[in-house]
C-alpha cells in the first residue's frame, strides 16, 4: 500500500551509516514516522589510508560522511524532514565517526543527536598520525618485499593497481607479534590524525576533550551490548581447552592510550599479573574461564565507550543517554553466528541491529510464531530512538502505550553511570561493567603518565 506525505509534514530524521545499504531496512522507524536516511561511504584503505600529505589525507570515508551530512542539512526539507532535527547513528565502525563528530568542527550544525552503537573515538586501534609503518608495509605487499620506500612509486602503484589488487595488498597489514609489541588492537584503515588542510580530525580525541572543544549542544545516545567480543571467540567456544593454553602466553592489551613496554619487561610481566588476577580466579585461566574472558577482550570496546560517556557528560550542557544490550532472542544475529550453542544470557556485537531495522538475512523469523517476544521489543526499541529523534528524550511522556512508565535516566555527574538495560525488561540500572572500567582507570593512573578520570578535565 502507497505511503501519501502530507506536505506539511517536518519529520526527524535518522541518518543511519551503514556499508551496506541492501541488507537493513527502516520498517520500524519508518512506523513510528520518522525519515530515515541510509548513507554509505569509502572504507578500507580506500576511505582511510593517510600518506601524511595530499595524495591521501586520510579520513576520506568521513568526509564523504560530512558531504552526505550536508546535502541533507540542505535538501531533507524537500523530503518532509527537519533540517533541525537529524540524528547520526552508527554500529561498530561507523559508531566511531559517529562518535567523533561530537569532536570535530567540521561537522558542526550538521545534526542534533547521535546514537553510537558499540564504538567510540577514544579507542585506542584509530587516531594515529599518519603511519609510515602502513605505507611501507604496502609497498612491499605490492612491489616486493624489503624494498626501500620510494613514495613517488608508491603512489603511482596506488593509483593504477585495481581494486581488488589494492584489497589484497592491504589486508592483515598488522600480525599478532605488532599487536603483542604495540598492546592494544591496531586497525590499519581507520580514522586518524589529519596534519593537511580541511581535516576531519586534526587533534587526538582524547585532548579534544581535555581542550573542552567538543560539540557540548549536541546529545548523545551510547551503548554496548553485555558481551561484546564473544562473536570473535568462535573458536574458543568450540574448543574451550585452547584457553588453558593463555596461562603461558598471555598477552594483553589495553583500552587506552599510552606508552607501549617492551614484551616480557619487568614492568609489562607487572601489567600481565594484575590484569589476570583481576579478570581471572586465581590469576589462573582454564577450561571454564571462557566468560571471563570473553569480559576482558569485550572491554576493549566497552572500556573506551564509557570513558567517551563519561567525558561527553562531564563537559557537554546537553543529555549523555547510556544503554546495555543484554536481550537474547531469534534475532540476535552475532551470537547465532558464533555461539549458538552457548547456553548463555546476553549479547554480543551487532545483535542489536536487527531490532533497529529488518534484516534481509532473517526477514522469515519476524512474523514467526517463535518470535512474539521479539515484536514486542522491536517496538518498545523503535518508540524509545524515535522519541529521541523527535525531542532528544527517549521517554518524554509519564505514560506511553507502549512503554508504560519507563524513564530513561541521562548520566549524571559525579555518580555511579546507569544505563537502560534492554534485556527481557527495560529498566534502569547501575551498569557492571563499571566495575571493570574503575580497573583500568587505577591501572591506567598506576603504570601510565596521563589520567583517566574526570579530573584529567
């Protein structure tokens, strides 16, 4: 059935960053009336590679973000949108533009809101400088290897070779031994510093925040599902006996940034105890240790994710909202993917998404008997992120036929961050894994130079 606009509509609009635009779609949005917008842009290394000057400045996958950002501001008029009401999401990847369009003054007036779906600019695997290690390491990929950089060669490689060459060539720039000696997650292509003219990012995110030059008038929708990393434990899970195998080469990394120490130091076999008898019973991992750890590598996104939270709160005069995805059903792609047999409560990366939007991949378990739970969730979720779209308040009325008497609480200075946790019920509460950030922020205060807490604003 046709959908007629009346012209005199001036909807909110959702702007959803997505690389693939075929395989979600805005039903649930587009119910709750509210425009929705798909924007997708360059990635890998041709959205992200940085030479330090103007043959590739870095950032381009932004960039063309901010241009999408900027014919909507524009045009989405023409479309029955408001112009003054257009909210930024983002999942994974995207969420860390998302979040560092809060940091940059190229995109200010661009949008309202943000909604950031487990990711955040202060991770430490983006925002390098330009990184000579990546350019050479491409040039050996595509002209062979232990050949001395020649950037005049580099470049005429780049611009010949064909896309599918240059995919090659720059996948697993990074092994295991750079992460073990670098200890945090490296991400080759992804943001980075800028040092030429019209940057995206021309500073670290983490002194855009201690410079206090955010975009404080904007506000912010961040959260993480309860088991982020267990999508890339596949085969841990399939074989837990492979953990017990940590205890002797246990590497760790870090949520932050820092100094790097050298493997095997006096002051990195320090680092390695206390984050084990932290995460560990014992300091021991074994067999049923699984969970534990699948805590220790989710907080390499959890950790940055609540830090961002907590800053963008600490120096913003709009709302900062915090969400837990905790909710377990047919629809949870990731943990279907990778755990399906893990008799677990919980999520794990990108299980959310398919209660934001249809999924092509699952569209026959939407209207299936199995899945009334989750039609009741999908519209509790979809009314919760329109409300915000509309007024910048996820629970603006004390009575809703469909959320009931549900207050979203935003974060508040100087207390204990509590989050809607979306699991069977939706309802406020202290988040636990705050308990694992105060462990890094000690760590971090204890063996690194900078600080972590509030204070270091």
């Amino acid at each position: 059935m046709p959908i007629f606009y009346n012209q005199s509509w001036n909807l909110p609009v959702i702007v959803w960053l997505d690389h693939n635009s075929k395989l979600h779609r805005p039903d649930f949005f587009i119910e709750e009336e509210v425009v929705v917008i798909v924007v997708t842009y360059r990635q890998f290394i041709f959205g992200f590679l940085n030479t330090g000057d103007e043959f590739a400045e870095g950032n381009m996958g932004a960039k063309d973000v901010l241009m999408s950002l900027k014919w909507i501001k524009n045009h989405i008029s023409s479309f029955n949108g408001d112009p003054n009401r257009v909210t930024v999401a983002g999942a994974q990847s995207a969420a860390t533009i998302v979040s560092s369009l809060i940091l940059t003054s190229a995109a200010e007036g661009l949008f309202s809101r943000v909604i950031i779906l487990s990711g955040s600019a202060l991770s430490p695997a983006d925002y390098r400088s330009y990184n000579f290690g990546i350019m050479n390491k491409l040039y050996w990929n595509l002209n062979g290897p232990f050949e001395k950089l020649n950037r005049t060669n580099l470049y005429n490689i780049l611009a010949n070779y064909s896309t599918g060459e240059l995919m090659i060539a720059s996948e697993d720039i990074f092994d295991s031994t750079e992460v073990r000696d670098s200890q945090r997650l490296i991400n080759a292509f992804g943001p980075s510093i800028e040092v030429t003219k019209n940057a995206f990012m021309n500073k670290a995110p983490i002194d855009v925040y201690k410079a206090r030059l955010t975009n404080n008038n904007v506000e912010v929708m961040i959260g993480f599902t309860s088991l982020e990393a267990l999508v890339k434990l596949k085969g841990f899970i399939q074989n837990k006996k492979l953990l017990k195998y940590l205890n002797y080469n246990f590497q760790y990394l870090l949520p932050f940034e820092g100094i790097k120490d050298e493997y095997g130091s006096k002051r990195y076999r320090k680092i390695r105890e206390k984050i084990m008898e932290f995460y560990f019973v014992n300091g021991t991992i074994g067999e049923r240790s699984l969970r534990r750890y699948a805590k220790y590598v989710s907080d390499q996104v959890i950790y940055p994710l609540l830090r961002q939270a907590r800053l963008q709160g600490c120096v913003s005069c709009r709302n900062v909202y915090v969400y837990r995805f905790a909710f377990k059903g047919a629809l949870n792609v990731g943990w279907d993917s990778s755990a399906r047999n893990l008799n677990w409560s919980g999520a794990t990366s990108g299980d959310e998404i398919c209660y934001l939007f249809r999924c092509k991949s699952v569209n026959d378990v939407y209207n299936s008997a199995v899945a009334s739970n989750e039609r009741h969730f999908i519209k509790k979720i979809a009314r919760l992120l329109a409300n915000y779209a509309k007024c910048g308040d996820p629970t603006p009325v004390k009575k809703d036929d469909i959320l009931g008497d549900l207050k979203w609480e935003p974060l508040k200075d100087g207390v204990s961050i509590r989050a809607l946790n979306m699991g069977r019920k939706l309802k406020m509460a202290d988040v636990p894994e705050e308990i694992r950030m105060m462990f890094w922020d000690q760590l971090k205060n204890e063996f690194f130079s900078e600080k972590v807490s509030k204070d270091e604003l």
